[in-house]
C-alpha cells in the first residue's frame, strides 16, 4: 500500500499557485521533497494534511481521503515541522505526559528511551533547549506513538551539520522497518541525498521531476566539454548547462552522451540547480 | 481533551502574574466596597461583573493566542485531537473561568449583604449569575469569530461587534425611554433588577451553548 497518494492536486493562492501535483510515496520508503524556498513543499504538506484545502485533485494517506478519512489515521502519523510548536515553558516530561492522553498508542517507555538516546535533557523547559534539541524532541514525539508515516517539513534547515546528522541516523533507524515511511521535505539537498529512496523536485509550485534516487544516479551524468560538442547533444537529452569562457559544463542523458566525453557521477544538488536554472 | 486540559492548566500554571492581577484587582474591589458609604445593592455589582466578563473572555482569549503563537494548534492539527474535541475545550475553560470569576465576584456582594446584615438567596445567586451570564455573552459572540478568523481579527471582530451592540442597546434605551418604555428597555431594566435573573442566565446559556456548534463549524472551514 502506498503511505501517500497524491493525483492531480491543484490549489490556488493570489500569487502561488500549486499546479497539478502528482507525488507517490510508496510504503516503506523515503521521498525526499526537494525545492527552493518558495517552491510549494510545505503548502503539498499542509495539503496532505488539510490544514489547508484543495481546489481539486486526490489525497490518500495511509490509504484513506485526507479530507472524509483523515482522523482515522492520524495515530499512525508523526509530523515534525521546522520550528517549535510545544509550549516553551513545558519540560519534555510534563510533555509527555500531555501527548500519552493525546495519542492512543503512547509508548511512554519509549519516549523516555529516546530522549536518554538523544541526550535530551528531561526537566529543562523546552524554551531553554537549543534549536537542535528541539527539533530532535519533535522527532522522539513523532515517533513514540508507533507511528507508521512521519512528514517532516525543513526538519533539518537551521540546524549545525553535525545535529542534521544525528537527525538523518534517527530517520535512518526509523525506516528500519519496513511499513515505516517517511516524506522529507528540505532544501538541504544533501541531507536528502543520504535518506531518500525517490527524490521529488518542486519548482513554483509544479512538480517538475519524481524519481527514484538510483535511476538518477544512473541515467543522468555531469559533462565537462566544449560548447561545440555540447551542441553535438540532442537538447531534449540536456536537463541543464551552463556555458562560461572555460567551457561548457552539463547534465545530461548518459546514454545520449557521445563516446570520447567523460561523464561524471551527478550529485542530486546539482541535477536540481541545473534543472532550475534551465527552466529559468 | 484531557491532554488538552493538562496543556491549559500547565500553562496557566505558567503565568502566576496573571492570576495575582486577578487578585489584585478583587482587593480593590473589596477595599472600594468595604469602605465605600453610600448603601450598595447587590444589583450595582454590575459594573464589576462587566470588569470579571471581560476578565473571562481575556483569559479565554489568551489560550487560543498562546496556542497560536506556540504553533501548539497548527501542531493539534495533525494529532488525532478532532476539531471539535478542540473547541469543546475552550468552551469548558471558558465556562471554568466563567464560574471561577463568577465565585470570585459574589464574595464582594456576600461582604456588602453582611454588613448591612440582609443576606438573601436570591440577591446571591442575582450576584451570581450576573457575571457569569454576560461571560457567557462575552465567549459566545467572541468565539466563533476567534476559531474562523484567527485571535487578532476574531477579537477586532468581537470589538466591532461588541460596540455595535452597545450603541444598538443605548439607542434602544434611548427610543424605549421617548416611548415610555418598551417591552425590551423594562426586560433589560427587570434583569438588573434581578426580578428575571433566571430569564437571563437562561438565554446567556443557551446562546453559549448555541455558539458551541457554530464555533465548530467555524473551526472546520479555517486553513492553516
């Protein structure tokens, strides 16, 4: 089954709109929400979840309708936003015991295992717990209610290499089993790179390409050539160049690149800047 | 709703200025009564219960700021709290402030009928009941466009509307006065005088519990 299902979603704003999405996140994977500030994730998650409303188009999570069905699978979902939403003033324990009689399946042993994990300290008021730890404290909630689907938007923006890290390790074991899916939405292109199994590319509000990691990796390659022999390139093969007075540097259809060009491995950050850049 | 309430109740917890502004204020509104000489019925109380209303919708008011402000409600969104789960319990805080504030003013006319030795059931319960029906009007007109429009246009909403009703009433006043007195003037007159007392908190209940479901409804068409 997949965890989200999203056909044809369309929804209009005075000056964003989002056009047409089609986005699947299939059980037991990881997709990665990659686009530029601006783009349209975190309105697609606001979507998903119907906080804000659709003009058209399909949702399933978890395989109900977000809109007449979502309540019903709400206990098996985890959300993590980009900022603090618990009270400041609440320490993690007396959090824990308001979330036990939000959620149904609260595993209060396992929230108290995860934050001695996390080194999460237990009696500090939240305000008082730095950025990292905040965002990690949103993680433990999100998954100590067995959830099976976490959604995470800019989890990771504003956090130090080092914390986004741990973060990517306690997602990583999270996946471990395997109904377990998440949907990661980020700008940080290389915190995704090491989670996902599917990346998707968002721009102005279209998706613009859903794909599985490795089939990038193997379809499209970095060139470095001249501007002639780029021209030797069928151009619906080329996703994106940049021409300078040193040369022409490219990404590119591998099959479709010539015998004598040497093609690099493509790092997703860049298939996404050239992309943008070429749409641009 | 028990995780909600737990989550109100750490929160005030949390803001112990607010509950001694409250106290302070009930001194001086002891000290002023205790000390006044003029004869005070239980009926004057009202000014005081207009003060304790707006306390009430103040306070509820503050909950769903905080919850705005922390995000908290964004966030309940995606838990498995219902949306009239929600509502519901910004009723009932409402409705504990309402009767909190409400036992907090009827020590003030409890003070005045002892001393001038000439306590009664009924101007207690009038005491009573008198702040808590106009919270109850306060809440019911306030929260429907708090839970649509968010607390920054539902309170500037709830003003507009509060003005409105104030001049309709004066206006009302006004024109039943020119007429020798209308049938709504001698109800409002009544009620002050504590004559249909039951009447009012009736209908201020009954509004309130009217305003419930439209809150709901509210609630369900606002976008995040």
């Amino acid at each position: 089954m997949n965890a989200i299902e999203i056909k044809g979603l369309c929804k209009s704003f005075k000056e964003f709109e989002i056009d047409n999405v089609d986005l699947t996140l299939p059980g037991g994977c990881v997709v990665g929400l990659v686009g530029e500030n601006g783009a349209g994730k975190s309105t697609t998650i606001k979507l998903i979840l119907n906080m804000i409303f659709k003009d058209s188009g399909s949702i399933r999570v978890l395989g109900k309708d977000n809109v007449t069905e979502l309540d019903s699978v709400k206990e098996e979902i985890g959300v993590v936003f980009d900022e603090s939403y618990f009270p400041p003033s609440l320490t993690p324990v007396k959090l824990g015991n308001i979330m036990k009689h939000i959620y149904r399946n609260w595993d209060m042993q396992r929230y108290q295992d995860y934050l001695q994990q996390f080194s999460l300290p237990e009696k500090r008021p939240i305000g008082k717990l730095s950025r990292g730890m905040k965002m990690k404290l949103a993680i433990t909630v999100a998954m100590s209610h067995h959830a099976k689907l976490l959604i995470l938007d800019e989890a990771t923006s504003g956090l130090d290499p080092v914390v986004r890290d741990d973060v990517i390790d306690i997602l990583t074991d999270f996946t471990r089993e395997e109904d377990h899916s998440i949907l990661i939405s980020s700008h940080i292109v290389s915190d995704l790179e090491k989670l996902c199994d599917y990346i998707a590319f968002m721009h102005k509000g279209k998706m613009m390409l859903f794909e599985e990691k490795d089939r990038l990796y193997e379809q499209y390659g970095v060139i470095h050539c001249t501007e002639k022999e780029l021209q030797s390139i069928p151009s619906d093969a080329v996703i994106g160049k940049k021409i300078g007075s040193y040369g022409a540097e490219a990404i590119a259809l591998r099959s479709a690149v010539p015998h004598g060009i040497t093609v690099y491995p493509v790092d997703i950050e860049k298939l996404f800047i050239f992309m943008i850049r070429e749409r641009e | 709703m028990k995780g909600l309430l737990l989550r109100d109740g750490y929160l005030l917890r949390q803001r112990p200025v607010l509950l001694m502004l409250v106290g302070f204020v009930g001194i001086v509104l002891l000290f002023s009564f205790i000390t006044t000489d003029e004869e005070t019925t239980v009926a004057n109380t009202w000014p005081f219960s207009a003060m304790i209303s707006l306390f009430t919708t103040g306070f509820s008011l503050l909950l769903l700021y905080e919850d705005e402000q922390n995000k908290w409600l964004n966030y309940c969104k995606t838990t498995p709290v219902r949306d009239a789960v929600y509502v519901l319990e910004k009723y009932l805080m409402a409705l504990i402030f309402s009767v909190f504030f409400g036992l907090i003013l009827t020590v003030l006319p409890l003070v005045v009928m002892l001393r001038q030795d000439a306590f009664a059931w009924a101007d207690f319960w009038l005491s009573l009941v008198i702040p808590i029906g106009m919270s109850f009007l306060c809440v019911s007109l306030m929260y429907p466009l708090t839970f649509r429009f968010g607390t920054s246009k539902g309170f500037l909403c709830f003003l507009v509307i509060f003005v409105l009703l104030a001049v309709g009433v004066f206006v009302g006043g006004l024109a039943a006065d020119f007429s020798n007195g209308g049938k709504v003037w001698k109800f409002l007159t009544a009620l002050e005088n504590g004559k249909k007392a039951l009447y009012g908190i009736l209908i201020a209940a009954g509004l309130f519990g009217l305003s419930l479901p439209i809150s709901i409804g509210c609630f369900r068409k606002r976008q995040f």
